[in-house]
C-alpha cells in the first residue's frame, strides 16, 4: 500500500468488508484518501452517495424531465437532490410526513404521502396527465405494490429504477402497454460483488 500512512483520514465501502468497528481491513481499491478533515461527515455517507449516484445512473436523467422518487430515508432524500442538480422536476413519495417535509426543503417539487395520497392520480395530475419520464424506488418493502405504483406513474416508454429491497411482484399489464424499461441498480455501481475488481483491482 503505497497511497495511504499512518494517521491519514479515509472513505471507504463494502458490505461486510467496511463495517462499524474499531478495525477494518478494506482492500485499497475500496479506500479512499480524505484530504480535508473539516469534510469528514460528508465524507462518511460516500458509500451511500454513491449507491443514490447509481440509481440516477441507471434511470439516465435528461435535463428537463420529470422523476418521481418512491422512499424518502437516506438514499431517497440523496436521490432527490442529485436529481435536481440534474435539472430535473422531482416528485417525492414516502408514508412519513416528516420525511417528505425534508424532501421539500432539499428541493423536490411535490410530495405525495403514500398512505393518504392516490399516488396515480396524484401524479398523473402533477405531470399534466403525462407520467413521470422514470421513477426511482429506494423504498425497501415486502410487497410489490410499490412497484406497481411506479409502472402507473411512469409515462409509456419511460424507466423504472429499482435502487431499494422491494419484493419484485407485480401486474404485467402497465409494465406491457407503456413497454417500460424496468432496471435495477446495483448497489454502488460497476465492480460491485465483483471480488476481481473489489479484492484485486481488476
């Protein structure tokens, strides 16, 4: 190890690999050097970043185009503020009225409570009868319900991004009509429980 020393502050991630204790052994190409020490609370959530980096990856955000987020705890509230900075509007959906309050703070457009809302109508109106261009679900769930929410919400040919642990269960019938593309995202991206790249830099 030629890039870090003794004393020096670091990110890093891997499940089971960079876990809460007084010692971990993390392979270099899952470290990274903090430079700034007065940075070391952002620089805490890197793994989280970059698992919400990854969902708007996949979901391949234009500038301009409507995103509904599904789930608005950590990642979901990270999802959002990456997706305004990609000039989109943004709508939030989550059954906790305090997280949607944050939500609209951080930025998002609209906020619908999933228990008291009828998130399709509510959506179809917000979006001018349209659908959103894709939605990203970083809920974790048992049900697929929350994924059928997303396919009625999401405009024909529009995209559908699975960031959080939701039960894949749902109606075959919108997903087919509107053809919508239906992706999942995987963790923090590329080289993810890929022990090649995470262990051996491949």
């Amino acid at each position: 190890i030629d890039s870090f020393q003794v004393g020096d502050f670091v990110a890093c991630a891997g499940a089971g690999i960079a876990n809460h204790a007084e010692y971990v052994s993390v392979p270099k190409h899952l470290a990274v050097k903090v430079n700034d020490k007065n940075f070391l609370k952002e620089t805490s959530l890197t793994t989280i970043g970059a698992i919400a980096l990854q969902g708007i990856r996949r979901a391949d955000l234009r500038l301009g185009e409507t995103v509904c987020v599904i789930g608005l705890v950590l990642i979901g509230q990270l999802t959002v503020q990456l997706a305004k900075l990609s000039g989109c509007t943004v709508f939030g959906v989550d059954i906790d009225d305090t997280k949607l309050e944050i939500a609209k703070e951080l930025g998002c457009d609209k906020v619908f409570n999933g228990l008291t809302s009828n998130i399709k109508k509510d959506i179809e109106f917000a979006s001018h009868h349209l659908g959103v261009d894709a939605t990203v679900i970083t809920a974790a769930s048992k049900s697929g319900e929350i994924i059928q929410q997303a396919m009625e919400a999401t405009r024909r040919k529009g995209r559908v991004i699975l960031v959080g642990d939701v039960k894949i269960d749902f109606n075959r019938n919108p997903f087919y009509t509107k053809e919508i593309d239906f992706l999942i995202s995987c963790s923090y991206g590329p080289g993810r429980y890929d022990s090649d790249y995470e262990q051996k830099g491949r």
